[in-house]
C-alpha cells in the first residue's frame, strides 16, 4: 500500500497527538495505594508497615492502606499479590523468611522469590537477643556452651516453630559452636517465650523488641545481642561475637516488592516515597521505640542482601535438613 506525503506528514502529528492522549493516564499514583502484609496487627512487619505508610503516602500524594493476609508463612499474602497488576497500586511487605528462607524450606513452594518480585525498597532491620530461663541458672555464654558441652542435648530450646527465625537462629548456634541442644517448638512466639519464663525451657533467640519487656522485668536472663553491635537499651549484654560465637547474625529485616514487571519509573517513585519516610525524624524515632532500625536503600540493595541472606541461610538449611512439620 502507497502512503502520500501528506498521509507521511500527518503521522508524527498523529503520534504525537496520541503521546500527549496517553500522558495523564500514565501519571502515578491517581489513587490508593494498598500494602499487603504477611502477617497479623500487632506483629513486626504490622508495625513497621503502620509506621511508614502515612509519611510514604504524604511523598506520593495518596493513602497507603494496609492491609493484613496472614497465613501458610507468608503465602496467602505472596499469592495474592501475584494475582494483581504490576502497576504500583498493590504491593507487598515481606521479611527475610519468605525472601531469603522458604524457597530452601518449602520444596513445593508456589513463588520464585527471585523472579515473581519487583524489588522496589528496603524498609527495616531488628535485632536478636538470646535469652536463658530464670530457672536454668544460666546466666552468661560461656556457662551455656559449657553445659552443653558437658551434657550434649540435655539443654533444651524454645521456638516459634519448625523453619522460623526462633528456630534457624538456635540452629545455627549450635552448629557454629559444635554444640547441641533439643528443640522444642511452639505455636508462636509468645508461647515459647513464656516456656523460657516459666523454666519449661532452658534457652531461646527472639526478636529483642518482643523479649525487652520480660529482660527489664528480671523474668529472663539476656545472654547476648543476636545483632551486630549492643544496643543502647541493654548497653551491658555483649554481642554474641563478644560472647565468643562466631555464628551469622540473624537477619530480621523488613522490605516493600510489587509484582514482577513493574515500571522502572513507578518503581522509583515508590522507592523515593519509601526514603522520604525513613529519612523522617518522627519515623525513626517510632522505629526505635520499637527496637526497630530504619534501613533505607535502593532496589539494588534490598535484592543484593536477599541474595546475601539466601546464600548463607539456605546452604545452611540445606546441609542440616530443616523440614517445617
């Protein structure tokens, strides 16, 4: 078919014209912005989500509404998110288990978490603490390590469950040390906090901001800092590194990914945002009330520390056979 130099003429007009159409229905964000977490209210990943979502949304225009899918680790939430457009108006708030350890303790699992993610920004870390019961007369490392030692398998810890944080943490331990321990697990967090308490079990690793209460009640027994430097809320109790195990750190952080395939642009955006609202004064210091750290980075940064975490975590699992029941 012929084109004439007018019909030639008249198409970059055209396109042009189409572009400049086009231009308001690419503008993001034009409404809601909804964050999928996880996990229940009250949880870690819940209380950062409330904490960033007003000042991000303030960067970006719109609200940032939060929204709660607990279940199956993660995967209720991670599938819903896979269903939805990657257009930046849904997106996700996972941890470090279900980026960096499910796709080594779940051989069925129903995402890649390398490929079905957008990385869009790291949001925050915590720290670790590990902790002894009251009743075991534990009261330092060395004394743990020493017991454990003596008596391998007679001291017992507590966990949250088969694969959690709780769990791997204590593993790892022990692994480093050439140590052993008996697990017992919970069905959360505070159940197995509360065996440490009671003295129904000797020891446990658990997320400081959750435990901060009982150590300052004199219930439990800090041992050592499961992080990399001590806090200024427990400036006495040592690093594990200090304490003589030279194990990994736990990772415990928290980030914001979209579904894969969203825009370079959009992406950005919402990565600006996510910056704005850690860099803000009153975010941190909400943040830190929570023994929370505020992590700001790019994209590149959140996938290159998933990898990092995935490496050394999930060859760890590997070789040891952690199964979930």
């Amino acid at each position: 078919m012929m084109i004439s130099r007018r019909g030639l003429a008249a198409i970059p007009f055209l396109s042009a014209g189409a572009a400049q159409a086009q231009a308001p229905a690419q503008a993001f964000p034009t409404r809601p912005i909804r964050l999928l977490l996880p996990q229940p209210p009250g949880s870690a990943n819940d209380v950062v989500a409330r904490i960033i979502s007003e000042p991000m949304g303030r960067a970006l225009g719109q609200p940032v509404v939060v929204d709660n899918r607990p279940g199956a680790n993660g995967m209720v939430a991670i599938n819903g998110l896979k269903q939805q457009a990657p257009d930046g108006y849904t997106l996700l708030m996972p941890g470090v288990s279900q980026l960096s350890f499910n796709p080594f303790l779940y051989p069925n699992l129903t995402y890649d978490a390398a490929t079905d993610f957008t990385f869009v920004a790291p949001a925050s870390d915590a720290p670790f603490i590990l902790l002894a019961s009251k009743k075991s007369g534990i009261t330092s490392v060395a004394e743990l390590l020493r017991r454990a030692r003596a008596e391998p398998g007679r001291l017992t810890y507590a966990s949250a469950g088969i694969g959690n944080s709780t769990h791997l943490s204590m593993e790892m331990l022990a692994d480093r040390a050439g140590v052993s321990f008996t697990h017992v697990p919970y069905g959360g967090t505070a159940a197995a906090l509360t065996s440490v308490i009671t003295g129904e079990t000797d020891v446990m690793i658990l997320v400081l901001a959750v435990a901060l209460a009982q150590v300052r009640a004199g219930a439990v027994t800090p041992l050592a800092m499961v992080s990399a430097q001590r806090l200024p809320v427990l400036p006495d109790v040592p690093t594990q590194a200090e304490a003589g195990i030279d194990a990994p750190v736990m990772p415990g952080w928290f980030a914001i990914v979209g579904p894969a395939g969203m825009p370079a642009p959009v992406v950005n955006q919402l990565n600006a945002a996510v910056r704005t609202a850690l860099a803000d004064e009153t975010v941190q210091k909400r943040l830190a009330d929570n023994l929370l750290i505020a992590w700001s980075g790019s994209p590149a940064d959140l996938q290159a520390r998933m990898a990092s975490d995935s490496q050394v975590w999930g060859e760890f699992i590997r070789r040891r056979g952690l199964r979930p029941e």
